[in-house]
C-alpha cells in the first residue's frame, strides 16, 4: 500500500522512501551530521555552499541539504549571500553563521 506523506515543514509530498530514510535516523545520528556541517565553520567570516560542505564532510549533498535547513530553521546558520557555479550557471547559496 503507498500511503502518501507530508513534510512538515514546507507541506510538499515525501516518497515513501524518503520518510522511511528520515525516520530510521536516529537523535544522536542527526546531532552528529548537523555537528558535522557546522565543524566546518571555524568563524564568522566563512562562507560555504551546500556542494563545498559536502566535499569537506565526506557527507551526500542531499544530507548535507536537509542539516543545513535545520541548522538554518534552528537559527545556527544563515544564508548569506550567492555565487554562480560555472559548471551550471545556476546560483547556490553561501551559508555562514548566524551573525547573532
């Protein structure tokens, strides 16, 4: 049976593997990922895209992804500008600490 899901956050539909993956994950694992993409910002100054975190965590983009929306949502980071990726053209967003 394929039962639909809902994010909670942003009310887009989930696949059924997506909201499997989600919930297998647990406390700890999460923690550990978000700490992760916040180790790689030793200051204020530094300013990341998401595809730089992945590469400097060893982490998948989409996982690199979805911590950056907490941390973003939980107020640690912030999106602080853009550059153009030259392999694509499209912009992606430099993220840096909450300049709080």
């Amino acid at each position: 049976m394929n039962t639909e899901h809902y994010s909670g956050r942003s009310g887009r539909r989930v696949s059924d593997t997506q909201s499997e993956s989600f919930h297998s994950l647990t406390v700890k694992q999460l923690c550990h990922t978000q700490q992760m993409v916040m180790d790689c910002f030793d200051s204020s100054e530094i300013l990341l895209t998401r595809e730089q975190i992945s590469a400097q965590t060893n982490l998948k983009l989409s996982s690199v992804c979805g911590r950056a929306r907490a941390l973003i949502d939980a107020g640690r980071l912030q999106v602080r500008g853009s550059v153009r990726d030259l392999h694509t053209g499209k912009r992606q967003e430099l993220l840096g600490l909450s300049k709080a």
